[in-house]
C-alpha cells in the first residue's frame, strides 16, 4: 500500500502515484538487469512486488477542505485512515485536502488519471466531477454529499448522506433545549442538500415543540470561514435565538466563540466532541462521511458497486447517522427516541 498527501494541484510538480509506481518498477527491473549477481529468488520477489502493485486498487480521495475541520472532511478521512490499517496491500491510497474551487476540475482529472476508484467529498464539486467523469468512462467515481435527485452517470455513482434526517433531529434538540422559545439555523454553502437540511431542521422543532419560531436560515458562502459563521451566529443571539442547528465545517469555531460570548447553545458534528461542563453544546449530529468511503472501496473490491444513487442515514441498513445528547433529562431522551424512531421507520418524513 502506497499513501500520499499531495499538495493542491496548481502548480504542484507532484506525479501521480500510479507513475510513481510505474517508475519504480521500471527502475528495479533495470537493475536487475545490469546485475550479473543477481539470483532467481531476486528475480522472483521483484516479480511478485510487481504483481502486487498491478492488483492493487489504487484509489484517490478529493477532499477540498481541511482534514482537521471536525466536520465533513475530517469524518471522511477518519474513514480513509480505516481503510489503511484495515486493507493492506489490497489498496493503494492517496488523497489530497483544502484545494481552492478554480482547482476542482484539474485535481479530479489529476486522480483520474491515476485511479481505479476517484471518491469526491462535497456537493460543491459535483459540477466538475459531472464534467470530468465522462472523460475517463474506465474509472470508477463516487461523489458523497451531491444532490440527492442528480442523474448517475455510467461511471459515477452518489452517495446521499441525508443530513436532513439527522437536521430533523437537530431541529428537535434545538427546540426542546431552547429557554427562548426561538432557534437558528447556519449552513456554509447553499447547495441542495443543505437547503433541504435547514427545512428539516425547522420541522423537526415544530414537531417536538410546536410554536417554536425558527428564524430565517443564514447560508454563509462558505463551510471554512470562523468570522462569517461568528458573525451569524452573533446575529442570531442577537434578536433572542439561543440555540443553533448548523452545517459548516471550521466555521463551527466562529458559531461556538459567539454561542460563549452570548451565554447561549448550538449542535454540533458531524464528528461528537465532548458534553463537557460549561459547553455551549447541547448535543451533537452525527454524520460518519468515513463509512461512506469505505463503503465505496468495498463496493469494488466485492463487485457491487454500481452507478446509483445510494442513501446512508437512519432510513438505510448503511447506517452512518445518529444524534449524540449532551443532556440526561429523561423526558427529553424520550423525547427523541420517540422522534428518532419516527424518522428511522419512515412514518415522517425530514422536509
């Protein structure tokens, strides 16, 4: 198994990973050759290595943001990391992080020409993968988090998260936890999925508390900016909100530093952190983006991937998605058993 952490690829003088493989049997079969020394068993081991390298599945994982977001990007990478210690020499992985939007397109064309499987993280890529993907109809391509109604190509399957489901029950904490009576709602770029979220998160409030007022969702232009999420967040607080739902990445920083200053709540994840004492959090969505890549890299192994939509969360056998509560008020973890198990059996629907 070969890893790498290539830079952005604008300007990089970085080779694929296939070439570099390519390359260095190249150079141990030539000095094989020059070798008047050399045994059959020498021979053989190279031929073997070679063999190796060749059957691999070489895999590249495009992951636009910060690989220590605690969010989207960090969760599918945790994901990658598994798949590391778990494969071996069946994978040959390599995946590159926080590249710039001009340079989606050159960095998905970069990996395809050195992958068997391409495996983009985020919505805001699906443009550039629809255009790249047909370019390169031998290899496989799974964009995690694209919109959830988009026409599968050939060779490109989606892979639906449904953050909506978990939104809904974010919704619902936020509305029981809320003293005010009125939650917010942040999301970092508009994207579909992220539109359907904040809808579910309104309904999922109305449904555990009714007469909640939700105030308008703010969409920032951005998962990875501290000072606009802080900035809506401290809107927010502002006109009586005292707890926010939210879907951004590093930007939580931002939302966490106004929910401190303001003396007030909001949810976190994708990724749990701790329901420590004097913690703005309330409670945490998760959403496991790692399962989803594995999921991918087993898929072609095993021979069942296929070019689909596929949907994780609480309605799929895939699981992926649950809600981690901070408080241990019995009525409010009835509360959301009771509303978790509405949603896993399909008796209501997010949005």
């Amino acid at each position: 198994m070969r890893t790498s952490r290539p830079t952005p690829v604008s300007g990089s003088s970085d080779r694929p990973t296939r070439l570099r493989a390519a390359a260095g049997a190249l150079i141990v079969g030539g000095l094989l050759a020059a070798c008047s020394t050399g045994t059959a068993d020498a021979d053989t081991e190279a031929g073997d290595d070679a063999a190796a390298t060749e059957e691999a599945l070489t895999v590249g994982v495009f992951l636009p943001g910060s690989t220590s977001d605690t969010g989207f990007m960090e969760s599918a990478y945790l994901g990658y990391e598994r798949l590391e210690e778990e494969l071996g020499d069946e994978v040959e992985l390599s995946f590159v992080e926080e590249v710039a939007s001009a340079d989606y397109e050159q960095t998905l064309v970069r990996f395809a020409s050195s992958s068997d499987l391409v495996i983009s993280v985020g919505g805001q890529t699906d443009a550039d993968l629809r255009k790249v993907a047909p370019q390169f109809p031998d290899v496989k391509f799974v964009e995690i988090g694209g919109p959830a109604d988009a026409e599968p190509l050939e060779n490109l399957a989606y892979y639906d998260p449904q953050q909506a489901e978990a939104e809904y029950l974010s919704g619902a904490v936020a509305a029981l936890s809320s003293e005010s009576g009125k939650v917010g709602f942040i999301g970092g770029v508009e994207l579909p999925a992220i539109v359907n979220a904040s809808s579910a998160f309104a309904r999922g409030a109305e449904a555990a508390v009714p007469g909640t007022e939700v105030v308008t969702p703010q969409y920032l232009g951005d998962f990875n900016d501290p000072a606009k999420a802080k900035q809506a967040a401290a809107a927010n607080y502002g006109v009586g909100v005292d707890v926010i739902g939210q879907i951004v990445n590093l930007g939580k920083q931002g939302i966490e530093q106004a929910a401190q200053d303001a003396g007030a709540a909001m949810i976190g994840g994708p990724i749990p952190g701790e329901c420590a004492e004097g913690s703005p959090y309330v409670g945490y969505v998760r959403t496991d983006i790692g399962t989803e890549v594995e999921h991918a890299v087993h898929s072609v192994l095993d021979g069942t991937w296929e070019a689909a939509q596929v949907p994780f969360g609480l309605t799929s056998d895939l699981g992926g998605t649950e809600f981690v509560l901070c408080s241990e008020d019995p009525e409010t973890v009835a509360a959301l058993d009771e509303i978790t198990a509405s949603v896993a059996s399909g008796e209501v629907a997010p949005y």
